[in-house]
C-alpha cells in the first residue's frame, strides 16, 4: 500500500479507463479478473506508429500500478544487459524496445504496445540463472516481434483487474462506488496460441543469443512451483492441469511440455551451455523481496506501515496481500476486508463521512464510536455478490488531519454474526506506531548462502524469514522439486531481513 490514498486512485481510474496492456506471462499472483467491455474502437490492422502511440500513453500508469521502476541501478542494469542480448539476436533494433524493471514483488512479466517490455522484481527473484531470465525476456520479446497486442487490440479481448472485492459484486453503481470497482489497468487477453508463439520464438532468440534453450522450460517449471506454493499458502486446492486465470490461457505445465519439444528441436543438448547462474546469484544479492518500505510491510498476519505509521492484525486464519493502493485480507467462509486511506472530506465527522461514501447504498446501523482516541464510524448494507448475497460493512476512522482510514468487511450473511468479534478485534487493533517502533521494520532481501557438507534442505529453510511454509518457500525459491538433494558449494537463495 502505497502513500497514495483512495481518492487519488479513484480520480486517476476516472481518467484512465483507456489504459489497455497486454498480459504475457501465465500468472498474476493476487489478482483477480473479471470482463469488462471494451472502451474504445481499434483497427483491425494497427499500424506501429499507433502502437508508439498508446505503449507511450499507457507506460506511467504501468509505472503507477506496479510501484515504478526499481530503483537498484546494478540489478536493472544486469537485467537490461540480458535484454539487449536477446535483442541483439532478433529481428527487432534496439531503438524499439523500452525495457523496464518494475519495482513489484508479484511474479509477472508484460508487454505494451510499440516495444515496451517489463518484468518485476518478483520475476527475478524467482529465476535462478541468467538463461532463465533470458527466456523471459524473450517470450516477452516474441510477444512484440508477432504483434500480438496490437492484435489483441484489435479483437478487443478485454479483461480488466479489479480489486477481489470487485470482481466478486454485481456492477450496481453503489457498489462500484463503495468499493472503487474497475481498475486503472486493463489487460488484453492473449489466446493459447499466442502464448505458445511466443515461446517458440522465444525459444529461437534466447538460442541465438547463445543461451540453453532448455532455460524457458526451466523457468516456467518455476513458475508452476510458485503457482503451487500460492495455492498452498492461500488453503486451496491446486490442479496442475487447470489455467490458472483466463480460460484461454494453457496451463503452465502443457507450455513446460511444448517448450521441452522446441528445445529438443534445436538439437542442443540440455545444459551444454552455461547457465551464467552463479554470476546471476551474485548479481541479485540483496535484492527487495516482497513488500517495499514506501507500501507496507506484511507480516503474517499484520500489516505495518513504517512511513505512515500505523499497524493492524488481521484474524488468525487471514492471508493479507499488499497491493500499492490497498491492503487485502481473505480469510475463510468467504470473508473478505479491504483496507485503503481516504482524503478527510468531512473533518473528524466519521459519521459524515460513512453517510457521504455510501450515499447510494441502503445504509444501516450507522454507529458512532472512538478507538484509541480517534473517531471513527461504521454501517452495514446488504449486496447481491456474485456468490449470492453478503453483508458488506464500511468503517472509517479518522487517523490524522490528512487521512481517513478505511476497511471494508464482506461477509457471507450466514456468518456475519459468527464472525463479528475477531473482525472487531481487527479494526480495534489499528493504531499509530511511535519512530522507534517504524524503525524496526525491515524489508525483505534476497541474500545467497553457500551450501556446505552437512546442511540440509529442512536446516536452510529455516533461516528463512516466514513463520509458515518455510520448506516449501525455500525450495519454490531455488527451484527444487521433492527428492533433490543439495550439493556442497552451491549458491542457494533465501530471504531474511
């Protein structure tokens, strides 16, 4: 969660509902999806001073949602390094590619109309080697050299992010304006074929370019490790076979299987070239792992914000996501809380405020009350979800001359009773933290430990700066799979303070 509060977000969602990007890597970790129309008419045929155009238009508002370019000029030059190689071995200049390293800990990668390529900080902590990254880049590269946006554009396959809250209600205008629903960022539906176009032809630049062409299918195996730890994380069933999001996407094993095919076709054999992992490993030591400092930190099951300053705990059970806006709780039974800031536009009335940001929903129950110290307020207002109907709870308090703070509590009616007391308890436990309390809090960082005779895959793991699923973090991060050993000497990743 960002410094940016919820009416800044909501303005800049007016303004940009254009914004359409096209998504390229098969997993957005934490996102929700769900159809939208399209906004706007294209060609069927865009030319590539069109698509300049709108990859210009759109590139700060990639920057906006996904927390800007990161900021560690040896990492991004490393990583632009890798780019310029594949480049270099396709049929694309230099001068028509703008490549950006985008400062979030979610696992994807992306391409805009007219050349402009991403991958997140989260993309390369999850590679370990130089090639895989390189098989990244040019899937994302393939994706550009074959157009594919452009005629994504074209078709109008749209699908929008939107916060979970939103993509779960019935787009009644109440509700959209409660929640914030629709999103600044629109993605462009590639088709199965796509995909597997832009590997294949991934596949030839990244072997051109003198990499194993094996490392594509290396690194989408870790892809499907992190899909699987997700699902582990989360409490919920994991199926290899299934798509993960948009049913014309193919699942990340059936591209593991593909890009084996077209690797094999090369007729080079597998790790007959060097995967550059060791230098790869030295190069994003310490890199930001998970939330940065300007958004929060998460932890377990609390969050805190050390530049704000101000900390809450979510009930046992929750699993908290940070996004650069809002802070997500999912907890079980379908309960789901978003927390966000808000200009005060009725002073210290809370009451005012409740009444002004639901005026449009049937509001009952508007209490007035304090927790430690600060006014706050809260009103219930049942919704038809798309899940049936739920109990949709709107608090606000008011945490200093500049800020409302915001959570919003979705219950299924059955429970919302049952579960009244812990979700109290959350929002009683928000609170200003002093300097020297914001001054404990450190980010995460990837740091590399050498392995030696008698260490184990259990005894590393445990180093690692989790209270839960610190094996299967550890393996998912270093790509292993059950039964692999590890070998004296080795660089392994994993993630401390």
């Amino acid at each position: 969660m960002s410094r940016l509060c919820a009416s800044k977000s909501e303005q800049d969602r007016t303004h940009n509902l254009l914004l359409q990007v096209i998504l390229t890597l098969s997993v957005c970790i934490a996102a929700a999806f769900m159809v939208s129309p399209a906004a706007a008419q294209f060609t069927p045929f865009m030319n590539k001073e069109s698509e300049k155009k709108i990859g210009a238009q759109q590139h700060p508002l990639i920057l906006q949602e996904f927390g800007g370019a990161y900021k560690n000029n040896q990492i991004a030059s490393y990583a632009d390094q890798i780019m310029n190689t594949i480049v270099k071995n396709s049929p694309v200049e230099q001068s028509e590619i703008t490549f950006t390293v985008l400062n979030s800990p979610v696992v994807n990668a992306m391409a805009l109309p007219g050349g402009y390529i991403y991958v997140t900080r989260g993309i390369l902590a999850l590679a370990n080697s130089e090639a895989e990254v390189a098989g990244v880049l040019a899937h994302e590269l393939g994706h550009v050299v074959e157009r594919h946006s452009a005629e994504r554009f074209s078709k109008q396959q749209i699908a929008g992010i939107g916060s979970i809250l939103g993509a779960i209600l019935t787009q009644s205008e109440a509700v959209g304006q409660i929640l914030g629903a629709g999103s600044q960022l629109y993605l462009l539906n590639n088709s199965r074929q796509d995909e597997y176009e832009a590997d294949a032809v991934g596949t030839d630049y990244l072997t051109a370019a003198g990499y194993d062409p094996y490392s594509m299918s290396s690194f989408l195996g870790n892809l499907e490790r992190q899909q699987k730890l997700h699902a582990t994380v989360q409490g919920v069933g994991y199926d290899p076979h299934q798509v993960q999001y948009l049913s014309t996407h193919p699942n990340t094993l059936k591209r593991v299987q593909r890009a084996e095919q077209k690797a094999a076709s090369t007729g080079i054999a597998r790790g007959s070239r060097p995967d550059k992992s060791a230098a790869y490993l030295n190069a994003i030591q310490g890199l930001l792992y998970g939330d940065d400092p300007e958004q929060g930190y998460v932890r377990g099951t609390t969050f805190s914000h050390p530049e704000l300053r101000f900390t809450f705990t979510a009930p046992s059970g929750f699993n908290l996501t940070n996004n650069p806006n809002y802070v997500l709780a999912v907890g079980p039974n379908g309960t789901q809380v978003k927390f966000d800031f808000d200009a005060p536009r009725t002073g210290n009335d809370m009451g005012a405020y409740i009444r002004g940001w639901g005026k449009d929903a049937n509001l009952q129950n508007l209490q007035a009350f304090k927790i430690r110290g600060m006014n706050a307020a809260s009103a219930i207002t049942r919704i038809n979800t798309r899940n049936g109907t739920g109990d949709l709870r709107l608090v606000a308090l008011a945490f200093s001359p500049k800020y409302v703070a915001r959570f919003q509590i979705l219950t299924n009616p059955n429970r919302t009773d049952a579960v009244a007391d812990d979700l109290e308890k959350m929002v009683g436990s928000f609170r200003s933290i002093s300097a020297s309390e914001a001054g404990k809090l450190k980010p995460l960082r990837v740091q590399l430990v050498r392995v030696r005779r008698n260490d184990t895959i259990d005894g590393l793991a445990n180093r690692m700066a989790y209270s839960n699923f610190r094996k299967e973090r550890f393996m998912t991060l270093n790509g292993l799979d059950q039964g692999d050993q590890l070998k004296s000497g080795d660089l392994v990743k994993i993630v401390r303070e």
